[in-house]
C-alpha cells in the first residue's frame, strides 16, 4: 500500500503566514506573541474546515520552542519542535470532546495539569469540539479554568458557540473564525496544483471552492477525489461529472430561450436535464441562483459580488445587457414561488413546467400591463386619438356614398351590387389605414336612456314627499328599528338612553355619559339609515351629553373599602331601629369586644 497523504494534512499549515484567510487572527496572535500578552484560555470558534485546530497547533508549536524565529515562528529544530513534529510532544495534550465528553475525562485531564511540563515552557491543552461536553463536565472543568497554573494553557475550539456554557465565554479569548473566500481557495488550489504537478482550468477550481462552501478542507478533499479520478489534468467537465452538478450553460441557454419566448427549447431543456438524473427542486434554485447573478451584473457597482472566474462573469455581463431588470425581478418571484410551493406539489415536474412557460412568455405580459409602463401609455393615447379622428371621417364618408345613392335612380340590381361593392371597398381601406378592429356600437338605446331618467325622476319625487312627512315619530321608529336588530348589547343599551329631538334637517340626541355618546358616533350605518329613509343627504347628526336628564342614572364607580365601624353607621342612617336592636342585646362589633 502506497503511503499517500491527503491534501488536507500534506499541505496543512505549519505557520501563521501559511493560514488561508484568516489573517485577522494569526496577526492577533502573534501580536499576543510578541509582546508577551497570552492569554491563558482560548476559544476559537467558527465554520469547519477553516483552520481552528490548525491555528490551535501552531500556538501550541510556538508557545514551547525554544528559539522562535521573532516571537512569531517555530523554528522547527530544537527538541521540542521535533517532538511536535513527530507526535509525541508530552506538553501538548490534544482532547476530542465528541468522544470525551463526560466528567471522568474532564477529571482526567485536570490530573495532567497538575504536573508541571518535563520540557518545555507550557503545557497546552487543546479541546476540540469543545461544544460537546456536558454540562456535569462544563461545572467541573469551571474551576480550573478560572484559574489554572501559571504553566497551563486552554484553547478549545468549536463550531456551535451557542452551545457553550456563558461561564466558559466568561473565562476565555474569544476569536471567531471566518468561512474562506472562494478567491483564496482558488489561489492555494493553484498552489498545490503547481507543487503537484497538475493542469487544471481555472473554471474548474472556481466550482470546487464554491462545492466547498468555505471550508478548505472540503476543498482540498474534493480536489484529491477528481485528482484521482481524472489525472494530472482537470477540466470544469470533469468536475461537474464528478461532483454531479448542472452545467451552467444549462442555465444560460434556458434563459436565452426565455428572451426569445421559444418554449419548445425551455421544455426540451427541462427534459433533458431530467434525463441527466437531476432533481426538479435542485434546478428551480440553480435557475434563481442564475436570475439573481444577472441582476448583480447589470449594476456596475455590485458586479464585484459575483464570485465567478473572469470568463464566466463576462458571459453574465453580455447576458445580463439582454435581460431587463424588471424581467428578471418578476422572474425571481415566480421562481421563488414555485420553489415555496413544488414541495406540496404533487406532480412536481409539471409544475416546473407551468413556472418556465409563465417566464418564457412574461416578456409579453408585460408589455401588455399598458398601465405600468409611460411609453405604453403614451402609446396607448396616440391609438385612442387616431381612433377617435378616423371614427368622423368613416360616418362622413358613409353618409356622402348614401346621399350619392340616392340622387341616382335605381337601373338595375347589378347597378346596386356594384354600389355597394365599392362602398364596403372604401370601408375595407379605411380600417386597414386606421389599423385598428372596429367593435359594433355598445351604447344604450334612447328608450333604455328614457328609462333610467323615469326612474331618477320617480326616486327624487319619493324622497321629496318623504322630507314633507318627516317627523320625531317618524326619526324615533327607524331609531327603534336600527336599535332592535344591532347585535351589539352596549349598542343597544347606548341608543335606548338618548333623547332624540328634531330641528329642520338636524336631528340632536342627549346621553347621560360620554361613552354612550361616542359609541353612537361610531355608528355610522345609523346615519345612513336615517338619510336614506328620511330622503335627506345632507342630514346633520349631533349627540352631546346632558346627566341633567337622566338623574336616576349612576356611573359605575369604583366601589371603596369601608370599615366594619362605618359599615355599621351607614346600615344605622338607613335604619334607625337597628340602634335599639343592637342595645336591646348587647351586641358590638367585632374590633371592640
């Protein structure tokens, strides 16, 4: 068996100059180094894959060499920095959390920093996955880390900092790690590339570090993959057949298809992409993904967001010219849309195919939405003004060709056929010269006209009679009426307490409180009512509140605390005899027996 080292470890750096893409804290801490700032408990935490127990083990080389290159470097001689190399360092203890999360593991390693280091300035304990401890351990681990020796040094790393403990936060350093920038994978996958002699286009190494989400070990472990599956050639062929991701071209031809409306190619598209084994759902997104690229590209000062090779982003530059952002924002939200609903969707494929022909075709429905759009208007006025100047002109002409016909007598049928001939050959080229569908007439007839005046005329006649007749009785029984079907019981209670009183087109009420006045304000549908059925529309409608008229009525006030003592004198006032009862017995009240 060969001794084959993955990427992930054979290229794992060895320094902080060697980190990728997190040069916010590897200058922190060899700050930290030299001036002699070190904490004596980290926590470094963020996405996988990002170097956290990279950063851990390079302290750790650091902190015990014995002559570091300014502070900052190991010098990868001495014995302490061959022990490291060679794994069997006895001053660095390296703890996985996941697999020791208990409190005798935790107890365990308080046993080891009890000892001093045999070599050696510190002893360094790393905690990986520190997330995964228990809470029993977290308690048990607190102590020491409050407080540890002055030789002993914690880091843990983790990457759910949520899951940690606020006592644990308290106590350390905290440095939050960052997802690695597609630019920086691509430049140390050309690195490693170089060193291993292998050809890949630049494309392809764009899709493995956007596969690889930025994390660099996923990375590195997708480049040793298709570096064995391919050679010492990589195409962006072949890292789309190994990872089995859709073609971006897929993409662009599709949206060609949809600026130039032909959805036989937007379906046969669709189907061969089915064809090819990829999921319907997986498509929609990567067809948004697409539509939202386009839009970024057609704003000269977002162009910068695409984290696409030069190539690529010209091909979205000259694609995005063609699109108009309106389009491509209302198919955003349709693409959207299916998304959100294909999970419910029973036959998902045809509703992927409703999406694309409702795309292909959103060109059109625009230009026809004449409302949204100025030119479309103006557009709009200028057909309405043609037709309205041509409309004259074609009567003009009818009734000249009538006149014409009837000065000249009738000779004979053909005559007459000949006529009329001409006459529907002069309508013809009037209607191909104004270029629009002439409708038949859709007004109302002078009888339908009559009609309608009848009954205005019947209306007014009515509510006059009505406003003659008008009276307090009569505004009292619709009062009564509206009050009798409101469902509301305080609605009801409010309109039985008014006194109503009538002055000319002024009917007033008067309410014994302000609530009942305001809530007979609100309705409304009682002044209709009232207009309506008195046949007054410019009724006025006033409620004020008068207590004077009602003295029987009480408010509901707070009820105060009485003592038993004037309990008693209040029952005495209301009844005299209750004095001599309570002498003819010799009773008292409670608080003076």
């Amino acid at each position: 068996m060969s001794n084959f080292v993955v990427s992930a470890r054979k290229y794992r750096p060895t320094s902080f100059d060697e980190v990728v893409g997190q040069d916010h804290v590897a200058k922190t801490l060899k700050n930290a180094l030299q001036t002699d700032h070190l904490a004596h408990a980290f926590l470094f935490t963020g996405p996988r894959g990002v170097g956290k127990t990279t950063c851990a083990r390079i302290l750790a080389k650091i902190i015990n060499c014995e002559n570091p290159v300014n502070k900052v470097e190991a010098c990868n001689e001495c014995s302490s920095c061959k022990a490291f190399n060679d794994n069997a360092s006895f001053n660095i203890h390296e703890l996985d959390a996941a697999s020791n999360n208990s409190v005798e593991n935790i107890r365990a390693l308080i046993e080891q920093v009890r000892f001093q280091p045999q070599h050696g300035k510190f002893k360094v304990f790393i905690i990986d996955e520190v997330h995964m401890l228990s809470t029993s351990a977290f308690n048990a681990f607190l102590k020491t880390l409050e407080e540890p020796p002055s030789y002993a040094i914690f880091i843990l790393a983790t990457t759910e900092k949520h899951k940690i403990i606020p006592t644990i936060l308290s106590r350390c350093q905290i440095f939050d790690f960052k997802r690695i920038q597609i630019a920086d994978t691509v430049i140390q996958l050309e690195r490693i590339c170089e060193k291993e002699g292998i050809k890949a286009e630049k494309e392809a190494l764009h899709t493995i570090a956007n596969k690889a989400d930025g994390a660099m070990r996923d990375a590195l472990t997708i480049f040793d993959k298709i570096s064995s599956s391919v050679g010492d050639t990589i195409t962006y062929k072949d890292v789309v057949a190994n990872l089995n991701l859709l073609d971006y071209e897929y993409y662009f031809k599709i949206t060609d298809a949809f600026l130039r409306e032909n959805i036989s190619e937007v379906l046969l598209s669709l189907n061969e992409i089915v064809r090819l084994g990829f999921d319907a759902e997986h498509f929609v997104v990567g067809l948004a993904e697409h539509f939202r690229d386009l839009l970024i590209a057609k704003l000269p000062a977002t162009i910068s967001i695409l984290e696409v090779s030069d190539e690529l982003k010209n091909s979205y530059l000259n694609q995005a010219s063609l699109a108009k952002s309106s389009f491509l924002l209302s198919g955003l939200n349709i693409l959207n849309q299916c998304d959100i609903d294909l999970a419910r969707a029973k036959n998902k494929r045809l509703h992927v195919e409703l999406a694309l022909s409702k795309l292909t075709f959103l060109g059109r429905a625009m230009e026809v939405d004449i409302f949204g759009n100025s030119g479309s208007q103006e557009k709009k006025t200028d057909v309405l003004n043609e037709k309205v100047v041509s409309e004259p002109q074609k009567s003009q002409i009818s009734s000249n060709a009538s006149q014409i016909a009837r000065k000249e007598p009738l000779k004979d049928v053909e005559h007459t056929n000949e006529f009329l001939s001409k006459e529907s050959l002069i309508t013809s080229e009037l209607k191909s010269d104004v270029n629009i569908a002439i409708k038949p007439a859709t007004g109302l007839k002078m009888s339908d006209i009559n009609a309608i005046r009848e009954s205005i005329k019947k209306d007014e006649q009515t509510k006059a009679e009505a406003r003659k007749n008008i009276s307090i009785e009569l505004v009292k029984e619709i009062w009564h009426k509206y009050t009798e079907y409101n469902p509301s019981k305080s609605v009801q209670s409010a309109l039985n307490l008014a006194v109503l009183n009538l002055s000319g087109q002024t009917i007033s009420g008067k309410v014994p409180t302000q609530v009942s006045k305001d809530m007979i304000l609100q309705e409304t549908a009682l002044l209709d009512k009232l207009r309506n059925e008195l046949g007054i529309s410019n009724l006025i409608f006033e409620i004020e509140v008068d207590k004077s008229l009602f003295p029987d009525f009480e408010d509901n006030k707070p009820v105060q605390a009485m003592t038993q003592r004037e309990k008693y004198l209040l029952m005495l006032e209301k009844n005299p005899s209750l004095g001599s009862f309570t002498k003819k017995f010799g009773l008292k009240l409670d608080t003076e027996v």
